[in-house]
C-alpha cells in the first residue's frame, strides 16, 4: 500500500495554464484561510472541499459557497481588487487567478451552491480527491449518474434517445443505491481508501476500470491527471468481478 503517492510526471495544466502557479500543503492551508477571510462576508456559507491527505501538491483550490447576494466578475473585483488577475465562469464554477501575499499566482475555484442541500451535495462531490470521477464511471456502467446535481437513473427510449430521471437530491442516497457504505466514506482519506472502498460494492467490476471498455473523451480525461489514472488502474487490475447481477 502506497503511504505517500508521488507524481512522476508534470501534472494538468490548469483553467490559466501556466500562469498558475502549483503549491505544497502546507501553503495551500495558508492560502484557503487568506481566501475565506477576504471572501467570507459575500458568502452565508462558505467551505474549502476535503483534500486526501497524501495529496502533497495543488494546482488550484476549491471553496464551495452559498452567495449571500449575487456573485458574478465584479464581486469578486471587489473581494480582490488589483490581486484578481484572471476570472473566468463556466455553469457553477467561478475560476480565479489571484495574486498571494506571498507574491505566488494561483487558480482558486469559487463552486457557487443555490441552497443549504445544493451546498452540501457540491461540497461532498468536490471533496476527496477524485473519488467522485471514478464512483462516477462506475454509475455510468450501470445506467446511473451520479452529480453535482443528484442521484439519476438513466433509460434510453425507443428512438434511441437517452433520459434522466432523479432519483435522489442526495449523494449519499446514491451511494447506498450503488451498494457503497455511507458511514465508511468519512473514513477515506488517501487514494488506497478510495481504492478499497470502492471495491467493496457487490456492484464493483474491474472491467469498467479498464482502458478498453471506455470512450476516448474519458479515457483523455484520466491520462490527463496522474493520481486518476492510478485510481483507475489499479481498480482495473482488482481481479474482482460484480457480485450482483440486477443493477437495479
């Protein structure tokens, strides 16, 4: 078992390539503490994600927040002023480029929420690494999707088109439903956690952690990310076949 995972390689350049910049742990706690103490008041809830603890390096920070009023490019002017150099908005994600006290740049994601359940259900998807990615193609196998937006069973009609149908607001309603147990996933804190967790769904197969058995755009998405990758390879390699026959 790995206590300390290493990346042999350079990792994903970020929303602002090469203009942010990467930081240890120890400035990331530093840096999350700056950001929720300038950020804080525009907020009524606001929450950095739960990193794995083998996690020695960051190319960006995610803080999810419930906005007290409106956010958009200008408030964040206002939080930041001359220090916000960059600010980009895709769906719920505010991207920041925001220059330190330490002099350092880095890429800081603001995750908007709509309310106190939306707050929670993105603060749990965001958390833990990539831990919501991989339980994410696993759901996917088995005609399930699991998101920022909740729990859904997916059908494809008669003409071939595809359908969601919520299940649940919850994400912990879906992992229940995908034979996780929902009191163990507090306790995962290192990428071997998320392996053996995952593994232990009687709804677990390796062959859908296998480079064969997935599209392009997924397979492009996980080589871009070291520690994904390793995730998805070693849950490929797990010699363990799905115990339960109806998905449903």
């Amino acid at each position: 078992m790995t206590e300390k995972f290493s990346e042999p390689k350079p990792p994903r350049l970020k929303f602002f390539k090469e203009k942010a910049e990467r930081i240890n742990s120890t400035e990331y706690d530093r840096v999350v503490e700056e950001m929720v103490l300038k950020a804080g008041n525009f907020f009524s809830k606001i929450q950095p994600t739960e990193q794995l603890s083998d996690k020695d390096s960051f190319g960006d920070i995610d803080i999810v927040g419930l906005p007290a009023t409106e956010v958009n490019k200008e408030t964040f002017e206002e939080i930041f002023g001359e220090n916000l150099k960059g600010y980009n908005k895709t769906s719920h994600v505010h991207s920041l480029l925001v220059s330190l006290t330490s002099g350092k740049e880095v890429q800081v994601d603001f995750i908007q929420s709509k309310d106190d359940a939306d707050f929670e259900r993105k603060h749990m998807y965001y958390s833990k690494g990539h831990l919501s990615s991989i339980i994410g193609m696993m759901a996917k196998k088995l005609h399930f999707k699991y998101g920022t937006e909740g729990f859904f069973k997916r059908f494809k009609d008669k003409r071939g088109n595809w359908h969601d149908i919520r299940v649940s607001k919850s994400l912990r309603d879906g992992l229940a439903i995908l034979g996780f147990d929902t009191e163990a996933y507090e306790q995962i804190h290192t990428l071997d956690d998320i392996i053996k967790y995952v593994e232990n769904s009687p709804l677990f197969d390796a062959s859908y952690y296998q480079f064969d058995n997935i599209v392009r755009r997924d397979k492009e998405a996980i080589k871009r990310n070291v520690r994904e990758e390793y995730l998805f390879t070693q849950l490929g390699q797990a010699m363990k076949n799905r115990a339960t026959e109806d998905e449903n």
